[in-house]
C-alpha cells in the first residue's frame, strides 16, 4: 500500500502497538494518522505551528501521538480526545529531532540539535529530566525495553546510556565513530548504530558489521528481534539475523522515488513501514511469518553486458560486480554459481557458437574464459591490453576471440593457446569501445570514441575500406547484418546508424530515443534491428526500411546491452537497475499489428506519467498503484532476473475499454 496526502517529504513514521493506525509528520508541517486496513486518514491532519515536523512516535497505549518540530517544541496529541488540540511541551532551544515513547508509556524522550535530551510526563506534560552531556546534535534515542535505561547518539560521536529514573549516565561515553542513528533490539540483546553506508552490531562482546550501499537514515529491529531494517538511498534494506549476525541475508524493498527517511515495524511482524522525501509513505508485507527473506539470485550492481547461446538454452550476464553469472533461459534460475575472478567491473560477455566458452572482458584489462557447463576458468587470464577491455566476440568457429580496448587496439587471440594471433593488434584512432565479427568470420568491425568504424578483414589483418565516420560521435556498439552487407551502430548522439559497407555511405538513421543508445543488435533473420538507450527503453527498427516497429517499457534505468536470439523469438536485455529482461519477439510484432485498433497493443507503445499509461494520443488507458509502477510490465517481457519480481500481466481478457467509467466497471 502507498499512502500520498503531504505535500513535502515524509520524515518520520510509527505504528500504533495494535497495527491498526500510521502516524507520519512532514515537512509540509501536518501530522497525519492513517488506516492501514483501508489507507483512508482517520483523523483530520494536525497542522504544527512550528515548522516541520521531524520525528513522530506512538505510545503503546494507543492513547498518545508525540511529535518533535523544526522550532524545537514536543507536542503530544491525545488521539482519541475530543479536542481538536494539542499539547505544546517548551524547553528545547533548537529542532527536535527524535520522539521515543517509553515501552510502559511512564516517559516520553526528546532529543535535540541543542545537544540536550529530554524526559516529559506524557499525561501530565511536566519536564521530568534535562540530560546533559553530549557535546554536539543528540540525533537519535531509544529505550532499552524495561525503560529503565534511555541510549541517546549524537554528532559529538559518543552513544551515551542513561538512568531514567534519576537522569545521570549509568555508564562512560561510547565512541560510535559517527553513529547518526541508533536502536536497541526488543530483546535487549543487540545495539545497532548506524555509521555512513554501514550498521554497526553489538551482541555482548561481539560486534558484527552489515553493510549497507549508500549512507543510512534509520534503522529498526523488528519486534522479535530477528530482523533489522535500514533505509538507504531510495531503498528499504531488511536483514534477516542469524544467530551470529554476521552472515545476515538481506534483501532490498524498491519503490520510492526519492530517499527513504524512516522505518517503522508494525507489532505483529508482519509490516514495515517507510517513509521518503518522494512525499508518500509505502507499508510493505514482510510475509506471514519471520522466516528468512532469502533474495533471489541477481546482479548486486548494474548489468553491462549480456550474450545468448545459440541453443537459447542460457543466457550469460557480466555485471558492475565484477562477476559473470549463466542464467537458465527459460525459468530465470541460475544453473551455475557466479564465475568470479576479475577484480574490476565485467565490461563484456560473449559465447562461443559452439556453446563450449564463456569469454569475459573487465575494466581489469583482462580477458577470461570459462567452461560454460561447469564454470570452471579455463586456463589464466588473457593479458596483452594496456588498458580497460571493453568489447569480446567470438569468431563463428569458436576458435578466435577479438577484443576491443581502451589501448586503442583491437586484438585477436587464439582460444586453444590464450595467445595473440599475429593478426594484430589491429589499431584504431582512439579507444575502442565495440567490436563484432561477420557470420561468415570473414570481418572484424569496431568502434572508438572519435567516431571512426573500422573493418578489417581476418584472413590478413588489413583494413578493407577506410574507417566509416561519424563526426564527434562516441561509438559503443556495433553489429554486422546476417548477410555482411551492412553495419549498424550506436553512439552518443542518440540514434543509430546504418552504413553500406560496399558504398561506405550511411543510408539510414534510427531516431526516437531521447538519450545514449548504448547497444546494437541485428536479428539473424536480418529483419530487425534492436537498440538499448540511457533512456531505459529498448526500441525495434524495420532493418530493411529504417522504420520504428515499438519501444519496450520496463527497465528503470539505462540499458546496457541488448542480444537477440538465432532464431530471433527473443531479445535479451541487460541494465543499469541491475536487472536482465527477456521479450517476446512475435508478440511484440502482434500487438505493434494492433495499435491502432485494440486497446492492449496501445500498451506496447504508452507511457507511464504521474500514475497513469498514457497513450500515444495522450488518452489514459490504465491507472496503475504507486507501489507497482516500477515493476509494471506487459505480457511480451516473460522473464525478469532481479532481486525482486512482480510481475503483471495484462490481456484481452482481462482488460475492458469503454467511453466512461461506468460502462467498464459493468464489464
């Protein structure tokens, strides 16, 4: 569930102690309390007098909402009062960054950029303590479960641990090393601090590390303390806790828009809730027990490259992560463990024909083969570039392999010896970004930056023509047609190119992406043309006239890489969302037939604006809940390899079309 309502970001969230309300305060000024059955606010919003609202917190008795504001006054609202009004407690002299009620709702703790924590009477609004200590911002408290202990961090880099009862410290500063957020399991068994992209774990003596990949704002045990969850960057990261916690799995909960801010636990386990700058807060399912949250095998970081076997049995993936992973082509299911051994980003991936190799090319400047049944690496690391290796493809014998590289080279090996053929090094003007081999192993093309396209023939390494040139254009993708006669790339300007290799003469120019087109390929049928773009699109071309036949929707980020199968049933994508795409062909050409006279083939083509898919004419098709906009996806994508999958899938049959609303409610 997604709930939108403020008008600013959401900074702080909590559950009530029965799961049955959200309280949230917002830069917008309001405090909101919402239904988390229905999604409906319950109460009319609270406006603060004070500026933003930074923090919120719900007492377990239900009876209480306290909020901390910009001005630096804690405010307790009675929720089931009558009263319209609220309780203004004064004595901070600056914003008020963090509420927490006690667990027996005796105490209510504030703590504030004036380098104090504070400790209220909640029925009463009485001042009950002033601790003092901390140098610097108290940014975070959290009370040991029997509310006897209050733990308090600051930006002096100290946690400090007090006595609630007489409001002196029970023991000597702890360092934290710049802990900004804190929090203590329900068991009272571990402490958590939060410092820059990491969770700092302390179970008795131990101390257990679990990292996260940008800086975390918050962070939670769950109720039972076998799950923490941190918010980072536009993510929900939750840790399933292992007895020693230092193995913990994990999985990230994708949606916002903008950066997460905080993180609540509903009671019973069961919800998480999140709020983000992006103005929305999101409840997430954490299932119907606490069993581990076991991600699905994936790419932890942007997929550059991806390649499919002939056989259309597998599909290979090199990744930012520096590792190359085999896919089965059909489930999705990794068959073999990832094939680590570069130590840098995998820029390239290729398969022989003969289905026998994997060849992988790596910011290390190496290359590497694996076995591709069993993900052994075959023999040492190709070396002979002086720089990163961008591009490999494996010559239709599956005996040589070609590599493209920042050395402004072009190299050719033998696979058998992992040796340079004397071919080469076939040089180009500037860096090599792409290179690809004829069907008929007749060719080798490749692409630099300065925007020359070269063709070298493989019986003497000679060049065949001068290089074709695309002015001040950075090339970074290349594909020869099926029958050799033409060459398609990509580059910088947006579009891709099509050039006769007989004339030299450019003869056609792809237009319709709105940024990079990042990668080429041509079907083996010589039919199609598939482009991969910045603009997280994949668009089909009539090779032969040059004319759009559909965009692809579904990535949320720059694609990468595109491969299409032999017999061109299916194309394959790789990008920057770290996620692998699998598109069926023919219904692609079937629904791109009934554009303009069915409603689903719309779909294909539309476009997704504040919620709704907007068709070509701007008409609005279908409104699509803010928490699956960035999964949506339509039935020509019947595969998806990330970290997390929901698919939805759209029909004929499950989809009615009408000139009101009510004629498609009838339906």
């Amino acid at each position: 569930m997604t709930l939108s309502g403020h008008e600013g970001a959401v900074r702080s969230v909590a559950y009530s102690s029965d799961g049955q309300l959200l309280v949230s305060g917002s830069d917008d000024g309001t405090v909101r309390i919402w239904d988390t059955r229905t999604g409906d606010e319950v109460l009319l919003p609270r406006r603060s007098d004070n500026g933003w609202v930074i923090s919120v917190d719900f007492a377990r008795n239900n009876k209480w909402v306290a909020f901390g504001t910009q001005a630096g006054v804690v405010c307790i609202w009675e929720v089931k009062s009558s009263h319209a009004s609220h309780r203004q407690l004064s004595g901070h002299s600056d914003s008020v960054t963090c509420v927490a009620f006690a667990p027996d709702c005796s105490r209510l703790a504030s703590a504030s950029r004036d380098h104090t924590t504070r400790l209220w009477n909640p029925e009463t609004g009485e001042q009950l303590a002033v601790l003092n200590g901390h140098t610097d911002s108290v940014n975070g408290v959290a009370f040991y479960p029997d509310g006897a202990i209050l733990a308090s961090v600051s930006g002096d880099r100290t946690i400090r641990l007090w006595d609630c009862a007489t409001g002196q410290a029970v023991s000597q500063p702890l360092e934290n090393a710049g802990v900004s957020n804190v929090d203590i399991s329900p068991d009272g068994a571990m402490i958590a601090g939060a410092i820059d992209d990491t969770v700092k774990l302390q179970i008795g003596e131990q101390m257990a590390v679990l990292r996260g990949e940008s800086e975390i704002r918050s962070i939670r045990f769950s109720p039972d303390s076998r799950t923490l969850v941190a918010a980072h960057a536009q993510n929900v990261r939750v840790w399933t806790l292992k007895s020693d916690s230092v193995d913990a799995c994990w999985v990230d909960l994708r949606g916002h828009t903008r950066d997460v801010r905080s993180l609540s636990f509903s009671l019973d386990n069961l919800y998480i809730a999140s709020t983000s700058d992006d103005g929305t807060i999101r409840i997430w399912s954490t299932g119907s027990s606490q069993t581990a949250v076991q991600p699905l095998p994936a790419h932890d970081s942007p997929v550059h490259s991806v390649a499919v076997s002939r056989d259309r049995t597998f599909i290979v993936s090199g990744s930012e992560d520096t590792s190359v992973r085999v896919w089965d082509a059909r489930t999705g299911e990794e068959t073999l463990p990832p094939l680590r051994g570069h130590t840098n980003q995998i820029q390239s991936v290729s398969i022989s024909l003969d289905k026998r190799l994997i060849a992988s090319a790596s910011q290390d400047s190496t290359i590497r083969l694996w076995d591709a049944q069993s993900g052994a690496a075959v023999g040492e690391p190709m070396r002979g570039h002086a720089s990163v290796v961008n591009a490999v493809s494996f010559l239709a014998n599956s005996r040589g392999l070609a590599s493209a590289s920042d050395d402004k080279t072009v190299r050719v090996w033998d696979v058998s010896t992992q040796q340079e053929l004397d071919l080469g090094p076939l040089r180009c003007h500037d860096r090599a970004h792409a290179v690809d081999i004829s069907l008929d192993g007749r060719f080798i093309t490749a692409g630099d930056i300065s925007g020359r396209i070269y063709l070298w023939r493989t019986d003497t390494g000679q060049q065949a023509h001068e290089p074709l040139c695309e002015q001040d254009v950075h090339i970074f993708s290349v594909a020869f047609s099926p029958d050799v006669k033409r060459i398609v790339s990509s580059g910088s300007n947006n579009v891709a190119h099509i050039w006769d290799i007989g004339t030299r003469h450019l003869i056609l120019v792809l237009r319709g992406h709105t940024s990079l087109v990042r990668s080429v390929a041509w079907s083996r049928d010589g039919r199609l043309i598939v482009t991969g773009s910045d603009d997280a699109t994949l668009r089909l071309w009539n090779a032969k006239t040059g004319a759009p036949l559909t965009t692809l929707h579904g990535h949320v980020h720059a694609v990468r890489s595109v491969a299409v199968t032999p017999d061109s049933d299916f194309i394959v994508s790789g990008s920057e969302d770290t996620t692998i795409r699998k598109w069926d062909v023919p219904a692609v050409h079937e629904l791109a037939s009934e554009q303009r006279s069915g409603r689903v083939g719309a779909l294909v083509s539309a476009t997704l604006v504040d919620g709704w898919i907007v068709g070509s004419s701007g008409e609005l098709i279908l409104w699509v809940p803010a928490e699956y906009r960035t999964y949506l996806q339509i039935d020509i994508c019947t595969l998806v390899v990330g970290r997390s999958r929901v698919v939805i899938g759209l029909s004929n049959g499950g989809l009615h079309a009408g000139s009101d609303w009510i004629s498609c409610w009838r339906d």
